[in-house]
C-alpha cells in the first residue's frame, strides 16, 4: 500500500469506533534473506506480512485486536472485535488516552529505496562470495544476508497522524577454521553501505588465525572488548532502565537516578538521527526523542510510561529503539597496544541473568578470544563469565572508534583488572 | 483453506518446481495479563496467511502472504518461484529430500473446553483472583498473573500429493510473584507452562492455590540465606531437568546443528555424525524419548512442516545416543532413509526448519521417591523450577539456576536457599545420574518460545522428568 492509502486506512478504521479512545496502527513488513551454511543456500525468503493493531478505550477501560484482514469491508468487523474485547474487560486504574493530540515527530532518515525493492541476485552474490572465499582458505562459512522493511502509519483519536517507512540491509558471517572462528554483524539502512566484500575477506582471515586455540589461566586480566561484544551486553541493561520497575525495587537502578553507577567515561545516549536511526514516535503515537541515559557514569535518565510519569512527576520517556555508547578514537588493535597483556574478546553468547536485582549475568564468549602478550596474540579456548556490566563499565580505560551493530553503536573497550 | 492449498499446488506444478508444497494457516491468540492488580492486557490477535516453498534445480524458495485471498496465494508462489529460480541461477542447489509417501488426513489437539468459548469475564476474574491472593501479604513487591491461549488450524499440500490438515489448541497459564526485603528482590514462579489442551487446562492448574503457594515459597525465598559454592550432589525437579534437558540434550541432536547449519546463530553442537549409536551421552539409567504423538505436547501435530507424520523413538538408549532429530532435506545427509518430523516453522510466515521434538527422561521402572533420592544425598541441593540458563554454542558448557532451592543436610531437606547456580559439562552431567523417581513424580514443562533460526522464529515443544539425582556437580558459577 502507498503512504496515502495506509494513512487513508488508519484514519477510516477511526471513523467507525464508536468510543471515546483509540489509535490504529497498520504495519507492512516484508524481508528478503538468503541463509547459507556448509557449503549451500539453506534457506532463501521473500516474506510480507500486514497487520492492524486497532486500540480502544472508553475513558475506564481498554482493550486491544490484531487482525490480518486489511479490506475496507473488514473495518466494521474488526472495529466489532476490538469493542466486544472492551466490553469485557475490567476497569483500567491506570487508563491513560492515546498520547495528547499536537505531537511533533520528529523526522528520521531510515528509507533507502533501493535496499527496499532489492533484487534477490546481490544477496545471493554475497552468499556464495562468502562461502567461495572460506573454501578457498579451507574453512567454512555460514550467514545470513538480505533486507528488511517495515512501515507503519498510525492515527490517534486525539489527532495525531504519523507515517514511518525504514529499510534495514543486514550481512552476518561466521567462519569457522580448524577449531577457531571469527563473526561480522553488519547493519545499515542501505545495501550499498555495507562493506560487504572487505568484511568476507578480515572473516576469513580473523578465523584462521583463531585456529587451535589452547587453555589459559585465569585471574585477573586487561579486557579489549570488540564493538560486538560490548553491543552483546547494552540489551540488559537497557531491559533494567525502567522507571516503574526501578522504583518498585526490581532493578539495580532503584533509587540511583542522579547517581554514577559507572565509570566516568561511559555514556550511553539515544539520537534519533545517528548512526542507528531511531523511530519517531511509540505504540501510543507519542512522539520519540533524543535522550541521554548514563552521562559520564551518572544515571540521567530512565523510560517511563506515561502513567508513572503524571504518577512521579517524571516527563513520559518511550524508549526510541537505538541506542549508542560513546566511543574515542582508533582500533580495538590500538587498545591492545595500549596494555602488556590483555584478552581480547570478539562476542558473546547466550548472556542471561543470574540475579535481576543486581544486574549480574552470566554467558560464554565466541568466535574469537585471544591472549594477548607484549604485541604478540594467541587464540585461547572460549570460556563461561558471571560479570555485572555496571563493574565492567567502572573499569573502562581506553575506547575506540564506535560501530553500529544492530540497534546498539558501540565502540571497542579496554577494561583493566577484571576477574576471569 | 484446503482450497487454496490445492490452488497453490496447482500454480506450483504448473511453474514447472521439482517439488513444492504450501502452508495455509489462521491462527487465533488471546492474551490477559494483569500487573500487579491491574489488567495489563486484554488482547485478542487474529492472523492468516499462506507460506509456499518451492525447489528448483536443488534450490529452495519461499514465500509468504498475509490474507487468505487467491491473489496473495498466486504471488506467495509466484515470489517462491522467481527466487528459487534466481538462487539456482548463481549456485547449483544441492537440497535432497528424503522419500516420503503421500500422506492424507486430520489431526486434532486434545480440548474438552474450547477455550475461546469460556466466557472472558471468568477469565479476567480467574487472573484477578490471583493477583489479588500473590498480593496478599506486603512483602510481594510485584506479581504477574497470565493467560494465554492459542488455537492454528493449518492445511498443508505438496505437489507429492500430500494433503493434511490440524487443528491446533495451546493454553498456558502463568504467574510469578517477586518478593522483597532488605534491598533483594526473588521471585517465584508456576513452571507447568503451556499444554496442548484447552481450557481444562487452566482449570487443572488450580491457580489461585498455585497463587498462594508461590507467594509463600517467594517470600521464604527472599529470606533464605545465599547458596553455597563447591562440588556437591543435586537432586533436581522435573522443571528444572526439562530446561536443562532442553539445552543439553535437545539442541545438541538437531541434525541442523551437527550439519553446521546453524553456526552463524544458534551455534553447532559437540555431536557428531558418526556418533549415533555410539557416543555415551549419560549413565546407564538415562534414557531420552522424544514423542512427537504425546496428545498433550506442544510439538504433537499429527504431521509436521514437512508433511513427515509425528513419531516416537529413542534419542538416548540406555545412555548411549541414538539418532538425531532430523527433517526430510537433512535426513539423508545424516545417514537416515527417512525423516524423524521435525521439521516446524512458526508460522506461515517463516520457513520450517529442524526443530526440537516433545522429548522426556525416562522415569525410573522400579517404585522410586523423591525422598529415597534426597536420602542418599550427604550435602547438597534440591531445586525446584527453572531459573537463570546459559550454555554454551556447541552446547557442552552450561550454567543453570533454579524457582527454588533446599538445602540438603544427612540425608534430609531442610532450609531454603537463594541464588544457587550449577554448572558442567554436558555428558559429564548426565553422565553423573544416579537415581530417577519413577512415573508417579513425573513432571512435564511445555516451552512456547525456543528461540532459533535466521531471521528468528520460535517453536514450542513439551519435556517432562521425574527428579532425578546427580553426583558432584559443581555449584557456585565455578565451570569456566
């Protein structure tokens, strides 16, 4: 659907509710993805999927429908649906409207139309380019390259119209040589900037010097963490930033607002327009904007729904989908020259909590850790960590240059004296 | 919906594909949930469309549309084709499907009480009784009180003549109360989870009791002295072993993984080809089942993704590993003649690919309580319920927690404990079993969201145990 008729939809399917508060939200995605290991395209995709999300409320109580069915003559049916839903549910003593009309979204780009009407052929290219040049140094490879494309138009009962459209290009890689491995995560919004090619070929070369990775003895060490790995651990603190959680005593940010909880040289922000673009505006149409969460190891900021914002007098912060660590300058290889001897860790895997309130996790590196010694590096075997991120980030000595991986840019880190 | 299979069908055959086959889907989710005391969600999401995946030249296409429409089926086959065509075009496809007779019929999940036609005031009121019971006592800080339900019916054709239908039904009930005191927050959970069945289900669940256990063990549990570190013998519920089963055991035999399908996501696994049938994946008393024809599991479909019939066999005899899990592409790539059905997909929308099946740890055929397995514990640990989980990407180095931890003294469950983490090696940890009650402890847990695949997409299945015993596990975050 164009623009208009998407943004006509929404608008019509709010002409037929007949109670005081709704917003309706209509989505299309479509993803093209090639997927490819041991040697063969394993799975190749062009999916599209359109969905309406119509909410409503009368003042006490709400209610929510998903339908697939996007027909004009579907509209008084789903309408039907949605107030049958709010008929039964119990009264809402936390019932807030749709975001107060007037709001002002801001602008972002993240549409690039040639990654949106992408041909099959570059990312099947790219498949069988990664898989040609692992073969030819003897290793393996597997991946996952193509696009993705969401747009979403949403009217609210309190007058606030708004449309976004954003493409994403993603090429992922891993390598596996003898018993080592390397990993790239590239993202961007479009298929030209990424840096395809060159990525395969550092691939490739990072792994097979990961071969035959021996045991290390442990202690407590210099960290350079890659860009990939410090993004890997951002999620989770991310997931504990919450106002309401925090307050109620959840989080490890209960009643530290205002106060470092890192070190002084770590700042994590939100800026729409950067190099992750955000998204203009929340699931209830208000507005998204740039925020600060930790500046300089002081908590800033916290999201907040609109409800326990008027609760705590708090402004109403929506999380904005992007996020981004400040980085300096230079390599995670500039860092490790800046220390006798560290380990150098690529990514991580399957980082989970091991106790919520004190933000402690627990996960394993991957594809890549070395020990690293007077300018000389060895690939030592990955190994199970129980770190709290907040310590991590208390022990930052050195950044480098940030990157985007995923929604998170991150720069690479040197941390001194960590316990492995 | 059978229509529009045999439409897609037809438009496949004639594109000229060595094979195809299509997914025709509608599918219904209801979700309640209160926070705290307030209803949080009330949702109700209706979904409909149709996948197609269609082979050329040893090629894989597939696509998918939202809508039930003939036009959104013509172009999921029309898009399958063009990018099958355009993937054989740069490299020569390689993908063998095991033979697989036309298979026809219908299947339907166990539900007495359909539970789309319960009304959804008894429902809200059901959560709200709950709430209000986790709420009860001041020390509760937060509470979660949920419901979700779920019904698909699916067709799914192929151009082998394959014609199959299901009608699915999941409900799960959830609740978890977070207790605090002196700076700490616990929580304790229900761990039954999601069932194929209906209504009957929640109401076998006995909520508002559940409610107010959980609250009493989550408020002991934030009191509880912090659990010790060393190497000490585990006796372990039913819960717990089917998460940790789940990642031990049940990703590491996904034929995917041993192919190295999976490396860029997922991961691989330390299981090889050759060692069906040889490798010792535990003692002598372990013995895993994977039944995809169990009426209450979540991966029982009558058939699967790929039109293969659910089966039951050995993934561990006798400690020893059997076969991999396996779909008709990879079947024979591991040197089996024919696939085991597991092959899912989420939805219409994703392609189907090797999933978990249900799969158990056999109980103990002999009478065996949980009591006699604590007996022959000196110091130790019983934990109840599933917790923190990580492993590792050829699933070997794991870490688990626990809902709910006793000390174990002589012989005897005494105190309550908090923040206890196991670790081991996978085969060293089944390996060290020595005791399994039997069937009448069993325990079964049913996963709705494992997470796997490129892009992303989750599969649901049911695992279950009776305690089991193990000797000398490390306990404390030690495993490096």
């Amino acid at each position: 659907m164009t623009r208009e008729e998407m943004l006509d939809f929404v608008q019509e399917v709010l002409g037929r509710v007949s109670v005081p508060d709704a917003v309706a939200d209509l989505s299309e995605e479509r993803s093209a993805f090639v997927r490819f290991g041991q040697e063969r395209i394993t799975q190749n995709m062009d999916t599209f999927r359109r969905a309406l999300r119509l909410w409503v409320g009368d003042g006490c109580r709400k209610a929510e429908y998903v339908s697939h069915r996007i027909e004009g003559k579907a509209i008084p049916s789903i309408v039907k649906a949605a107030e049958d839903l709010l008929h039964t549910a119990s009264e809402d003593p936390e019932y807030m409207p749709p975001a107060e009309g007037g709001q002002a979204y801001p602008v972002i780009d993240a549409y690039d139309e040639a990654t949106a009407l992408a041909e099959p052929g570059p990312r099947m290219s790219a498949a069988a380019g990664a898989m040609e040049a692992a073969r030819r140094s003897g290793a393996e490879a597997a991946g996952l390259t193509g696009m993705y494309r969401e747009t979403t138009a949403m009217a609210t009962s309190t007058g606030n119209l708004c449309f976004h459209d954003a493409t994403e290009a993603v090429f992922t890689m891993t390598v596996h040589a003898g018993g080592g491995s390397s990993y790239r995560s590239l993202v961007s919004t479009r298929w030209s900037g990424m840096p395809v090619d060159s990525s395969i070929e550092e691939v490739v070369e990072e792994a097979l010097a990961d071969s035959e990775p021996d045991d290390f003895p442990g202690g407590e060490m210099d960290l350079v963490l890659e860009p990939q790995a410090v993004a890997d651990l951002v999620p989770y603190l991310l997931w504990s930033m919450n106002a309401r959680t925090s307050d109620e005593g959840i989080t490890v940010f209960a009643g530290r607002e205002g106060r470092e909880v890192t070190g002084g040289n770590f700042t994590l922000s939100s800026r729409l327009g950067g190099p992750v673009p955000g998204r203009p505006f929340d699931s209830d149409g208000l507005a998204c904007a740039d925020q600060v969460w930790i500046d300089g190891g002081v908590l800033r900021t916290l999201q907040c729904d609109r409800f326990w914002a008027r609760k705590t007098g708090r402004p109403a912060v929506p999380g904005p989908g992007c996020y981004s660590v400040d980085g300096g300058e230079g390599t995670a290889d500039d860092l490790v020259a800046r220390t006798p001897r560290c380990l150098r860790i690529r990514r991580f895997w399957y980082i989970r909590f091991v106790d919520q309130k004190s933000l402690e996790l627990t996960g394993m590196t991957r594809d890549g850790v070395f020990l690293c010694e007077n300018g000389t590096c060895r690939p030592v075997r990955d190994f199970r960590w129980n770190w709290k991120p907040l310590e991590l980030f208390s022990r930052i000595e050195a950044l480098g240059a940030s990157e985007r991986k995923g929604f998170v840019s991150a720069p690479p880190m040197l941390l001194r004296r960590v316990k492995v | 919906m059978r229509d529009l299979a045999e439409l897609a069908i037809a438009e496949l055959s004639a594109s000229g594909v060595g094979y195809g086959d299509a997914r025709v889907e509608t599918r219904m989710v209801e979700s309640l949930a209160f926070r705290k005391l307030r209803l949080e969600e009330a949702a109700l999401s209706t979904s409909e469309g149709v996948g197609v995946r269609a082979l050329v030249d040893g090629c894989w296409g597939f696509a998918s549309s939202t809508g039930l429409e003939a036009a959104s089926v013509r172009s999921a086959v029309e898009r399958a084709v063009k990018i099958a065509r355009s993937g054989a075009s740069v490299m020569k496809g390689s993908v063998v499907l095991a033979g697989l007779p036309p298979q026809t019929g219908s299947y339907e999940s166990p539900c007495r009480i359909d539970p789309f036609t319960v009304d959804r005031h008894e429902k809200i009121g059901l959560l709200a009784e709950c709430s209000e019971v986790m709420n009860a006592s001041p020390g509760i800080g937060m509470t979660w009180a949920q419901m979700h339900l779920e019904r698909f019916d699916k067709v799914f054709a192929s151009t082998e003549g394959t014609m199959v239908s299901s009608r699915i039904t999941h409900s799960q009930p959830f609740l978890t109360a977070y207790a605090l005191h002196e700076g700490d927050a616990q929580s304790r959970s229900l761990q039954t989870l999601a069932r194929a069945a209906g209504w009957e289900w929640i109401e076998e669940s006995r909520l508002p009791e559940t409610a107010e256990r959980i609250r009493e063990e989550a408020l002991l549990k934030v009191r509880a002295v912090e659990g010790p570190s060393g190497v000490m013998d585990l006796v372990l519920d039913g819960h717990n072993l089917s998460l940790t089963m789940h990642e031990s055991v049940g990703h590491p035999t996904e034929s995917d993984r041993a192919l190295g399908w999976e490396a860029n996501m997922a991961g691989r696994t330390f299981v090889k080809l050759s060692d069906q049938g040889s490798l010792r994946y535990g003692s002598d008393i372990v013995n895993f089942i994977a039944d995809n024809t169990m009426p209450a599991g979540l991966a029982s479909w009558g058939w699967d993704d790929d039109g293969v019939p659910c089966q039951k066999w050995h993934t561990v005899r006798n400690g020893i590993f059997q076969e991999f899990g396996s779909v008709r592409e990879t079947a024979l790539l591991i040197g089996r003649e024919s696939s085991r059905g597991c092959c899912r997909a989420q939805d219409f929308g994703h392609f189907p690919i090797n999933r978990q099946p249900n799969f158990y740890l056999e109980p103990c055929r002999e009478p065996m309580t949980p009591e006699e397995l604590i007996a022959g514990v000196k110091t130790g640990i019983y934990i109840e319920g599933r917790g923190s989980f990580s492993i590792d990407q050829n699933r070997v180095n794991f870490q688990f927690g626990g809902d709910m931890f006793w000390e174990i003294r002589d012989g005897r469950r005494t105190r309550p404990l908090k923040k206890v983490l196991y670790g081991s090696h996978t085969t060293e940890f089944w390996g060290s079993c020595d005791g399994i009650a039997d069937e009448r402890f069993f325990q079964a847990m049913g996963l709705l969201t494992c997470g796997k695949g490129e892009p992303a997409q989750s599969a649901r299945m049911t695992h279950g145990a009776s305690p089991a015993r193990f000797r000398n596990i490390t306990v404390g975050g030690g495993v490096r």
